[in-house]
C-alpha cells in the first residue's frame, strides 16, 4: 500500500486502572501510526466529556494542527453538557474539525431522530462527512435498534447532500450495510471495531467472510470502504493485517487504505495524490 490512512481511532481511555493525560496519548498514537505504516488518523472525540473522555477543545488544542492527525467532533445530544452547535459550526469554518460524529443508542436517540436535521444542515453547508455509530453498541445500557444502519438509508435519502459513514460496517448486521451502501451513493461505510483487542484465528475469519460476502452484494468496495480500526480498543498490527487478509484488488485495496478517506476527510496532500472519486458502478 502507497499510504494508509486509518479513518477511526479515539483519544479516551477504557481502563480507569490506566487513566492517562491525553498528552501521553497522543504519543502512544504516533508510535503506534510509525510502527504500523499508518500516515494519517482521524481522530473522533466522544458523546460526553468525563475524566476519560476529553473535549474536542482539549483534543484540538493537545494535537496542535498535526499533520498527521484529523479531527471529528463528536455530538453530545442527550447528556448534561451538549454540544454548542453554534461552537461547532466555527470549528468545523476554521477547518479545526473535519467530519461530525454521532453516538446513537448510546446517547439515547435513533439515526432518524428528527431534531439532527440542524446538524446535518451544517454538515451539508460545509462539506463535512457525518459519522454514524452503527451496529452493536459497547455497553449495556445503550440502546442497540437505535443504532441499526437500516437507518442509515431514512437520513441518506432525505439528506443527499450529506455524506454519510457507516462505522464498524454495521456489525452484526453487514447485509443490511451493504443493501445501505450499494442504494446510496452518498453512505460511505469504515470497517473499525470488528474485535476488541486482538483477533483469534476463527472471529478473524469469520469476520473475513462476513466482510468478503459485503463486498461481493455491494460490487467495488473502492468507492465507499474505508480502513480503520478502532484503536486504541483494538490493536494497529492485527488490524492492518486483517486488511491484507482481505485479499483485495491492487485499486481497490489502496482505495480502501487510504484514497477514499483522503478525499471524505479532504487530508491536504493525499486529497490531492488521491485524484477524484472512481465512477459509480451504474448511472
Ligand atoms: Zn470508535
């Protein structure tokens, strides 16, 4: 692969046992990114602010305009604390933040939830992606139907100047992305977050086929795939390696790695080496 861009990896931590400052996580990112090939990540803050879980300020202040990084804002919707979508707004103008995130299930609304039409408007105004947890969802006490990426296609129709991604490829429920992405062609979808850790011999192949099965429903993943992982809930080395497992095409597979995310996520330099968006597969 020419470049890697890894679209999906967080700043917080998931152990209290190993609560570190974000300063010391962002260098353990940079030494993972240069010991696995990784050029660039897009960096996703969360849907609430707490010890673990830093600001967007916080994260865009510690990364300091790092070429090697992105930013996109997590939506905190339900909480105590919400988002400022005036603030936002600014953020995303001043090119401080380049995508939105939203947190359905956890932050207790559906995809489809009427009240996110301001902020796919803004989204639409500026030409940011908005990023959608899909699929299962890490604690009990979210709400896992709200999350389902069926939904995904409610807001990709009434919103087609939107760019929409998919994340974690919907898991458990991959056929219903692939019906979602093929119909669409403004969802994009990212494969983070399909083990925690690292993979044993069998999910990795299990999840292998289910993402296999995907592509071959959908036609060229190249278009609308995405790499990233997860991290630091799931471990770089493996996850690259789960990507050459995949066994796809030369194009498709630097389509995937890197050239689709540096277009979404408009990453100057590779933006530029990626040259446009290959052709819908039919008109
Ligand atoms: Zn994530």
């Amino acid at each position: 692969m020419k470049h890697l861009i890894d679209c999906h990896v967080h700043l917080n931590n998931y152990h209290e046992t190993s609560r570190r400052p974000t300063k010391e996580n962002v260098e353990d990112l940079f030494a993972k990114m240069e010991e696995r090939g990784v050029d660039h990540a897009v960096v996703l803050t969360s849907y609430k602010v707490d010890l673990d879980r830093p600001a967007v300020e916080e994260v865009i202040e510690t990364l300091a305009g790092d070429p090697r990084t992105s930013v996109v804002e997590g939506l905190r919707w339900r909480g105590d604390e919400r988002t400022d979508l005036f603030s936002m707004e600014e953020r995303i103008r001043d090119g401080l933040v380049k995508g939105i995130k939203l947190y359905p299930g956890y932050d207790r609304y559906a995809i489809n939830d009427p009240s996110l039409e301001t902020v796919f408007r803004i989204a639409a105004k500026h030409d940011v992606p908005v990023m959608i947890h899909t699929g299962d969802t890490y604690s009990r006490s979210a709400k896992v139907r709200q999350a389902h990426p069926l939904l995904v296609d409610d807001v990709a129709v009434d919103f087609p100047d939107v760019k929409f991604v998919i994340c974690h490829l919907g898991n458990p429920w991959f056929q219903d992305t692939a019906e979602v992405l093929y119909k669409n062609e403004n969802v994009f979808a990212d494969m983070s977050g399909l083990t925690l850790g690292e993979f044993d011999y069998e999910f990795e192949r299990y999840m292998l086929l289910r993402v296999k099965d995907m592509i071959q429903y959908m036609g060229d993943p190249g278009r609308q795939l995405m790499y990233g992982s997860d991290w630091p809930l799931v471990a770089m080395g493996p996850y690259v390696k789960f990507l050459e497992n995949l066994e796809l095409g030369d194009e498709q597979r630097e389509n995937v790695a890197w050239r689709t995310a540096a277009r979404l996520f408009k990453i100057p330099g590779l933006m530029q080496e990626a040259g446009p968006p290959p052709p819908p597969i039919d008109g």
